[in-house]
C-alpha cells in the first residue's frame, strides 16, 4: 500500500505520522542510530489510525475521497483493465470534447466499447479536459459510440467521474439538455449489454447519461448525487461552507445507493481509499466486469432493454423503507 502525496484535511493526524516515519527513515539512512523498532511501531500506530478513519466515514468525508487527486482516473483503468485502445474522437456535429472518452478496447480479449469521463490531474491536463464536465458534443459522442457499439454487437462499459455536465452559456446553446437526454435515451434503449461504473463522483444528469446501464456499480467511496453537496448547500442553507451538512441529508453514498437499490452492488476499496492501492480496485473491477458480461452475454436486445427498463421503473419504488 502506497503512501499518498496529498493528505485530506481529516487526514492531518496521518500525514504527521507519515512526515515523522519519514524523518526517522532519513535520518537512518544518513548513518544515524537504528530506529527499525520505532520505525516498525509508528507504522503500526498509522495502519491502526488509518483503518479507525476509514471505517467511521462521513458522506461529506466519502466526497472528499471520491475527488482525491490521486484517485485512478480513466485512462488509468483503460491501461490495467483493457488492451488494443483505440480512441474515438468527435461528435460529427461541432468538436471533440475531451471531458468525456471513448473509444474500442478489448475485455480479456473481448472486443468492447469503453466511454468515460477525464478529469486529469495536473492543471495542464484539467483545463485539457475540463475538470470532466462534458459539453453537449461529449454526450453526442457517447450517442455515436453507442450506435457503433449496437451496430458491431459489441458491450459497453461506462466509467463516471464527473462533477456533473459543463454548465457554462456554450453548452446551453448548443443543447446541453437535449444531448444528455439523448444519450440516456441511448442507453437504454441499447441492444447490447451496458455496464456502468461510478468510480469517483457521480454528479447529476452528467453521470446519469453514462449511468443507464443493465448493471450499475459503485466504488465504495465513490458518490452519487443529484448535485453537488456544496451546490445543495447553496440552495437549502444559503452557505456552500455547510456541504457537510447537505451531504448528510443527501444520501448519496455507495452504501445508501445500494440499500436504496438505485446501484447494483458496491466495489470494495482498499483501507485508506482506491488510491492507496490501484492495482486491488483493478483487479476487483475487473471480477466484477467479467462475472457481469458473462451473465449479459446470452441475453437478446429485447432481453436486455426490458432489464433495463424493468431495472430502473423499481428505483423509487423498492428499497426506500
């Protein structure tokens, strides 16, 4: 498990710990004194503090860790997950939105259609990308790839991690609206099997647009939610500091998602978030992408629309006692 380089504010306790191990350590390697025993017994005291933290989480503390920098994005799942990536570009309507990718790969050797949004980690990359709010040509893509999809018979995989749909004057111009609801009609109306994945935030119409799927999943500290908890906030208190309050109230954790059976089932993350240790979150998508496609892979177009449809008239109406 691998020490992140960005701390959250509720983990300060940790950070210190870490900044002393890594004093001791340096200063041994220096030729000082051997401090392996107190070395070993601080890096006790921090796994016990660590597993303490992330066993009692908050739904405002989860948000923070859906958005950790370090958090495996896209291109990070498509590297350990897939082979053959080949990126689809444009909308053949305007422009290439960088905020939402896609593209053809292959699923332990399964030929598959993967969308999803970017949200890149340096700032170069963000405004790149930016932040992974998708603008109208972005859903139109995903409308297009789609129908590439169906028409090769190929499963889709989505992958969410948006904040939510670009709300800037372009985008509303353009048919932001119009173009989400297109894509969300897209999924489930697909032929083939559509998978989803919340992998970090889950915000609003821009995540339902990937979030059709005949399965949806989350990562455990992952969120999904009709706005943002500072937007929420802003709306109900007038205050975007009280988001932890609002995140309370929302009810936007994988655990609740899942009691309310608005997702599928929950990907467990290692102690300390996805993060810390990637290649377990890898290895346990990808069990849950190949037990999912093979239960899909038998069913027929008219099958997997009536799941879906079937899947998402009981959100609402089952689960919520």
């Amino acid at each position: 498990m691998s020490t992140p380089s960005t701390f959250l504010d509720f983990e300060k306790p940790l950070a210190e710990m870490e900044k002393k191990i890594a004093e001791l350590e340096a200063a041994a390697a220096e030729g000082g004194a051997s401090i392996e025993e107190e070395v070993q017994k601080l890096r006790e005291k921090s796994d016990k503090q660590l597993r303490d933290i992330y066993t009692s989480l908050g739904p405002w503390q989860k948000a923070q860790v859906s958005r950790h920098p370090e958090r495996p994005h896209f291109f990070d799942y498509v590297e350990n997950l897939f082979t053959d990536w080949v990126e689809l570009a444009g909308d053949r309507k305007f422009m290439n939105d960088e905020a939402l990718v896609g593209g053809l790969a292959r699923f332990k050797g399964t030929p598959v259609m993967v969308v999803g949004h970017v949200k890149g980690r340096t700032t170069e990359e963000r405004i790149k990308h930016n932040f992974g709010m998708a603008r109208p040509e972005g859903y139109r893509k995903t409308y297009r790839l789609y129908e590439l999809a169906e028409r090769f018979n190929l499963p889709v995989i989505a992958l969410i991690d948006t904040a939510g749909a670009y709300p800037g004057r372009g985008g509303e111009e353009r048919g932001q609206a119009e173009a989400i609801a297109k894509s969300i009609e897209k999924g489930l109306t697909l032929n083939t099997p559509l998978i989803s994945i919340i992998t970090g935030e889950g915000g609003s119409g821009g995540a339902v647009a990937l979030a059709s799927g005949n399965k949806v999943f989350m990562l455990e500290h992952s969120i999904y939610t009709v706005i943002s908890p500072e937007g929420a906030a802003s709306i109900l208190f007038r205050d975007a500091a009280r988001a932890k309050d609002a995140a309370e109230a929302m009810k936007i954790t994988a655990a609740d998602l899942e009691k309310m059976k608005i997702v599928d089932a929950v990907v467990e993350e290692p102690i300390g978030g996805a993060h810390r240790a990637p290649q377990d979150v890898y290895t346990r998508v990808s069990d849950l992408l190949d037990r999912s496609l093979d239960e899909l892979k038998d069913l027929s177009p008219e099958a997997l629309r009536k799941q879906r449809k079937d899947r998402f008239y009981k959100i609402g109406r089952e689960g919520l006692n």
